[in-house]
C-alpha cells in the first residue's frame, strides 16, 4: 500500500509538472514578439504586452502575473487572431477598449488566461456559448461597461464561479433573466448602473449571497416589490438614484441587515418608511417629490450619520418631523437645500440636537426664529459646526439668534437679503469661516466682529454689499487689513477697499504712553514761549522811553562825488597834462572847495 501511495504521488507531481510546463510563462517581450510574428507585413501589431507596477502575490508568480495585454483601436478579427497566436499564457489582465468587437466567439479567450478581462467601448453586443468557460475559475473582474449590450443569455457566465466584480454598467439592457447571475456565488460587487432597465424579475438576485454593493443608478425602473432585492442578505451599498420610481414596498429592504448606504434619490417618491436598519449610515433621499417630512417615518436606525432631503418641495420643519431620529445618536449632518423651506419650528432640531452639520441653502427663510413663538430654531444646535444658510431671504441677524452655536466653525450667510447685524450677533462665536457677501449691507455697528479672533480666522468675505462710508468713523476697512490673508472677497467691496488715509486715523490707535507724551510736549512749549515773552517785556522796561541819538547830516553827504563828465560804465578820458596839474596842485582844490563852499546835490537822474 504505501509503495502504491508512492507512485499515485509520482503520478500526481509529473501530472502537475506537465501541466504547468504546458503553459507558456513569457516574458513581455516574447509575447510582443509572437505578436509581430502574427502580424501580416506592413500593418502595426493589434496587441502589446506591458508590465505591471505592482509585486504579484508569490503564490502566483509562477503565472505571469506581472504583465498584462491591451488591445485597441482593431477590429474582432485581427484581435482573434492576435491573442489566439499565444499559448494558454497567463496575464493579470486583458484590456480590449475602443475596438470593433460585435460578437465574442466562443473560443475567443481560449489562449489567454487572465484573472481581469475588460472589454470597453468596443460595440460589443452579443456573447456566444462557451465564451467564458477557459477563463472562468481564474478570472476575478469582469469590465463590460459602455458597450451596446441589450440582453444576456441565462447561463452565460456559467463558469465565473470564482468572479467577484461583474460591471455591465452603461449598456442597452433592457431586461434580466432570472438565473443569469445564480452561478456567480462569489460575487461581491454587481454594477448595472446606465442601462434602460424598466422591470428586474423578482429573485433575480437570489443566489447572490455574497454581494456587497448593488448600483442599479439611471436605468428607467418604476416599482420595488417585496422580492426584488430576495437574497441580498449581506448587501453593504444599494444606490437607485436616477430612476423613475414611484412605488416602493418598503419591505423588500427589511432583510438588508448590513445595508450600510441606501441611495434612492432622483426619482418621484412621495412617501417613506425606513426602519430597523442597524447598520445603515447614509440615507440620500435627495431629488423627489416628497412635499412634507410628516410623509417620512425614519425610526431605529442607530448607526445613521448622514441623511439628504436635497431638492423636494419640503416646505416648513414641524416639531416632530425628526421625532423618530432620537435613537440616531450617531447623526451628524442634515441636508435640506434646495426645498421651498419657509418655517421651521423652534423645537425642531431637539431630537437631533447633536449633529454638527446643518444645510439649508436656497430656501424661503427669511428670519432665523420659528413664526409661532419667535424662538430661534438653531438653539438646540450647540455642537453645530458648519451651517450653510446660502440664497435665502433672511433680512436681519438679531441678537440670539446664533449665539447658542458656540462651537461653530463656518458661517454661510452669503447671498440673502441682509440689512442689519444686531451688534451682538456672533457673540461667543468661535468662526473660523463667514461669508456675508451678495446681501444688503450698507453698515455695521462698531464691535459687531469683536469676539472674533483674527488669528482663527481663515476666509471673511464682505463683498458684493452696499457699504456706506464715512471718513473718521469707518472702522471695517482697519477690521479687514487687521485679519490679513483671511480677507477673501469674491467681489467688490467698494468703499471698504479706499479708506481714509491712515494719519486720520493714527490718533485712534496710539498707544496712551505716546499721547500722554505728546501732552506734555505741547504743555512744555507753551510755557517756554510765555517765559520768552516775559523776559522781553522786561528787557523793554528797562529802556523805556527810547530816545534814539540824532544823526546829524553834513554837507558832504550830498555832495556829488562823481563828475558829469564821468560817463558809465565807460569813464570819459582825461588828458594826462589835466591829471598831472591836479596832482601837483592838491592844496589849491582844498582851498577853492573851503572857500567857496559850493554844494552840488546829486541828480535825480
């Protein structure tokens, strides 16, 4: 017995051996070479082989999974050709896109063995029996998306027992078969978003144990029956948005225990009713036709964190419309953008008093207390940190009313109908973020940003207001250089971008030491210029009266001391014999001028 085990084990290792050297394990630049080899002369080769970026795992790097084949831009033909002129090679993928593939033949894939097979946007309509059956136990990922595909024969991926990811999103399927995807039980992700699916037969996803997420997004499907979704036990991610559903019997959801999103916006619900999902986190319930939240009952859901009501015709909050979410401790965001949003009651966020993010952007509110009891409607918030209040027709911001938001971070008031800011209005707010631009500003109180930190905050956007200006007494302009790069306008901000010089302002802003100096400076110089002008005043005393000494004026000081013969600037000439008798005769002149006194008074002209 144990020489016969011996030789089954012989048997079996030989067996084995051959099979694997049957295989052709080729490096990338053999395969290109078979290529070319199969190419007729002059034309380019359908296919290349490329290497992989990425270790193969070691229990497969016997196969060549380190290289993968694309092919594009051919026609069925050549590519049949191409990969059938290979060996049952091994590869990590096969990438067939923006070819001529109408028709798969059945031996299509019968030398090639990859583990992903993508055939996109190549007109593929129509798969042949047999098609997968070589490839099928090793191939994992199946990419079929964007071809023409209408519909799909029962068993034909019969042999995909090891696939996990099938995508056939963006096709023409029209129906599905009931059986087409039992034999796929490893199958975790099923993607037929983009198709023109109107109806899904009940039990068609029954033997999918396995699937984790189902994208059935814009196809044309009007009803959910009880059975549709029959099997889909561990389905984590279902997405239906897009779709022209009106009809829902809730209770095909009801065994989805670990359906962690659910996406069924974009269709023309009118009514809801979701409970009892233990695990489910995000609910979009965006873009239908509910008119009021008295029509949505959303009750047990514990592991809720993120729930849409974008774009309904919501048009008022009652006190009890988030009555069934006080289990939802985990909520943390509310989007209601985009309704016709008019009221909202003052207790209304109580049973979700912890969430921390809140949007209401382009609704109808025009103030941010209730209309019945003018309590504001965001006091419950207290851990709210971003608020989104974009294209409303709020017109005033009074005291109080968001002053309970003490952890708020980001503040959207843009695009409103704001006139007037009570002084107190972010007071205790710890902003980091506040846009106030596109409203109706045109002045703010001094001290209304006091209790922001300029150095928390990171965008402040005041632009696109009226502003009003007035030198001497505007102080905004100063606010926003103090706050520096967090002063980020998308707009203008008009008169708030041109202050008054700066030396108009310097005085506002001394410090007290510089003014009490400055006091004392002029003081000082009064009393200098006093002292000045008492020493003076007593210099003067003591010469007073002032009796000035006559100057006594002689004959000689208006004699004229220059000749009218004398010619200027060019003296006339005197003869020589005339200057040497005057010279020699000096007393004489002395004694005519004594005697004869002959006074000459200098010419007027």
């Amino acid at each position: 017995m144990k020489k016969l085990s011996r030789i089954t084990a012989a048997l079996i290792f030989l067996f084995t051996f051959n099979s694997i050297s049957a295989l052709d394990l080729l490096s990338c630049e053999e395969i290109d070479q078979v290529f070319t080899n199969s190419t007729n002369t002059g034309e380019v080769p359908a296919c290349n082989c490329y290497h992989e970026h990425i270790t193969a795992p070691k229990e497969e790097t016997l196969e060549n999974d380190h290289i993968w084949i694309g092919c594009t831009g051919q026609n069925l033909p050549v590519v049949f050709r191409t990969l059938n002129s290979l060996n049952e090679t091994f590869l990590s993928r096969l990438i067939i896109w923006n070819s001529l593939v109408n028709i798969l033949p059945s031996d299509m894939f019968a030398k090639v063995r990859p583990r992903e097979l993508s055939i996109e946007s190549s007109m593929l309509a129509v798969f042949r029996n047999g098609v997968f059956d070589k490839i099928g136990r090793r191939l994992k990922v199946l990419n079929l998306r964007e071809n023409i595909i209408k519909s799909i024969e029962p068993f034909v991926f019969k042999e995909l027992t090891g696939l996990e990811t099938l995508d056939l999103s963006k096709n023409k399927i029209i129906g599905l078969s009931k059986y087409v995807f039992t034999p796929l039980k490893e199958l975790n992700t099923l993607l037929l978003d983009g198709n023109q699916l109107t109806s899904i037969e009940d039990g068609t996803f029954e033997g999918l144990s396995n699937l984790k997420t189902l994208n059935l997004a814009n196809n044309k499907l009007t009803t959910i029956t009880r059975d549709t979704f029959k099997g889909l036990s561990n389905l984590e991610t279902l997405n239906l948005v897009g779709n022209n559903i009106n009809s829902i019997d809730w209770a095909a959801f009801s065994h989805m225990k670990r359906l962690r999103i659910l996406n069924i916006g974009g269709n023309q619900i009118k009514e809801v009713n979701i409970r009892g999902f233990e695990n489910l986190q995000q609910l979009f319930i965006n873009n239908n036709a509910l008119d009021s939240l008295q029509k949505v009952s959303l009750r047990d859901l514990p592991s809720l964190t993120y729930l849409s009501f974008d774009r309904n015709n919501i048009k008022k909050i009652g006190q009890d419309d988030f009555s069934g979410l006080g289990q939802s401790i985990r909520l943390m965001s509310i989007s209601l953008a985009e309704n016709q949003i008019d009221d909202i009651d003052g207790r209304a966020f109580d049973p979700v008093h912890q969430i921390i993010a809140l949007s209401l952007q382009n609704n109808l509110l025009k103030t941010l207390k209730s209309s019945t009891d003018q309590t504001p409607f965001l006091r419950p918030l207290k851990k709210l940190k971003s608020l989104y209040l974009t294209g409303n027709r709020i017109s005033l911001i009074g005291d109080g009313d968001l002053t309970a938001l003490i952890d708020l971070k980001e503040l959207s008031l843009d695009q409103n109908k704001i006139e007037t800011i009570d002084k107190n209005a972010f007071r205790s707010l710890k902003l980091k973020k506040l846009f106030l631009n596109e409203n109706a500003l045109y002045y703010l109180n001094t001290g209304t940003f006091d209790d922001l930190n300029p150095d928390e905050l990171e965008v402040v956007d005041l632009s696109g207001n009226n502003w009003e200006c007035v030198c001497g007494k505007e102080w905004i302009g100063i606010w926003l250089k103090k706050i520096g790069s967090a002063n980020s306008p998308l707009g203008s901000l008009g008169c708030l971008e041109s202050i008054c010089p700066e030396d108009e302002y310097k005085n506002q802003y001394h410090p007290l030491w510089i003014t009490a100096f400055a006091i004392c400076l002029t003081g000082f110089s009064i009393i200098t210029l006093f002292a000045i002008m008492y020493l003076l005043f007593q210099e003067g005393r003591r010469h007073w009266p002032f009796n000035p000494i006559a100057i006594r004026q002689i004959g000689s000081d208006k004699e004229k001391l220059i000749s009218n013969s004398m010619t200027f600037p060019n003296p006339a000439t005197i003869s020589d014999a005339n200057l040497v008798s005057r010279l020699s005769n000096p007393a004489r002149k002395r004694q005519d001028s004594t005697n004869e006194k002959k006074k000459v008074r200098f010419s007027e002209s």
